[in-house]
C-alpha cells in the first residue's frame, strides 16, 4: 500500500486495545479496492455514516487536494476515516473559491471509540506542511448526523466534544446564519484561519458568514 499514497502522504501504527491500526493519510485514487468497511460503520435507526461506499472514497481523493484518511485494522477493515476537499460548487463557502477547505466528514466505528482515534486521523489531515495556512478550513456540524445512540451523549454534550477535537488544531466557533447551520441551535460551524490568509481574506469571510459577498 505505501507504495500507492501520494508523495506527501503518510503512514503511522498505533496499539489499541482491539489490536494494531495503521494509520494511512492522503490515500491517492484507486487504493481503495480490496477494503471493507467496519460493521460498526453503516446505517442504524438514528444514525447513518457520512461514508456508505467505498467509491466515496475514491472521489474525494480524485478532486483536487482532496485527502482521504484512513484507520485500518487487519490491513483491509476500515475503523474510521477522515475526508477533507474544497466545498462543492452551489455552496455558500465555494463563494471564495480556493480559500475555503473543509473537514468535511469525520467518523469512527462504534466498535473502536473511546481509543483516541478521531484525535490521531484529525492530527494526520491537518499534516499538510503549510497547505492550512493559506486557507481558512472549515467545519459544519450539522447536529443530524451525529450518533447520540452510539455514544450515549446529548445533543449539548456532542456539540462540545466536537468543538474539543477540533480546538488543539486552532478551530473554533463562528456565529453564521447558513441555514443549513441556523436551522437548530444544536448546529455548530467552526473554521479555522490560516497564518498566511490576508486581512483582506477575512474580512470577506466575516461578511460571507452572514451571507454578504464582497467582490475580490
């Protein structure tokens, strides 16, 4: 497999106690096939993972600076998985084109949380070099697709462990009226602000946040 990442893509190993997990980042199109994913990654009454195939997979690492992280167990079992890509064309945020970058889907099997997993592949995606600085990265969190069944949290308790996970890497959370966000009070929208993105960058991110668009 490591002969197949991309250039700048990585791999780490990690012990838990459910047995070794490599980790894998910046996995390149066509690496998907021959895994499977983890029975505790699927559909349930209250909850369905943002990834239902493999061919999502695949997609995401097709488009450009799309990055697929992977946790795999027994070398083929995806556990969980970080995906990150510009923002589709019809979205409030692709109003800044390039600028823009989010953490679009984040997710860890039912059967392997608890491990510090989420931390590891967040850490990994964010492994870019300088890639993050010159973009303002990004993060909905849309309250419907959380799993409160799987993790026994409320709605107020997932909000916040989202927020934790994302704080270390220099995420947090901005007021915005996206309906998508705005719809519940639960929703959270949280980004980040890279070192190298000009005042005048940001200035046309606080405004887009509310939905002004200022011209480039």
């Amino acid at each position: 497999m490591s002969g197949h990442l991309k250039p700048e893509g990585k791999i780490s190993r990690i012990q838990t106690p459910k047995g070794e997990l490599e980790l894998r980042s910046l996995c390149p199109p066509g690496s998907f096939s021959g895994l499977v994913l983890d029975s505790g990654l699927g559909t349930f009454p209250h909850y369905s993972s943002m990834i239902q195939k493999l061919e999502m997979f695949d997609r995401i690492a097709s488009s450009e600076d799309g990055n697929v992280v992977l946790a795999i167990a027994e070398g083929k079992r995806v556990v969980a998985y970080a995906c990150s890509y510009y923002p589709a064309p019809g979205e409030r945020w692709a109003a800044l084109g390039k600028l823009m970058y989010e953490m679009g889907a984040i997710e860890v099997s039912r059967n392997f949380r608890g491990l510090g997993i989420a931390q590891r592949l967040v850490a990994m995606a964010m492994d870019r070099g300088d890639f993050y600085e010159e973009k303002i990265a990004y993060m909905n969190g849309f309250s419907w697709h959380w799993d409160l069944e799987g993790t026994g949290l409320t709605l107020a308790q997932y909000r916040e462990l989202m927020i934790s996970l994302m704080k270390p890497y220099g995420f947090k959370e901005y007021p915005t009226n996206e309906p998508n966000i705005a719809i519940r009070q639960e929703n959270v929208f949280l980004a980040r602000i890279g070192s190298k993105v000009s005042q005048k960058d940001i200035k046309r991110f606080h405004k887009l946040l509310f939905g002004i668009l200022d011209p480039q």
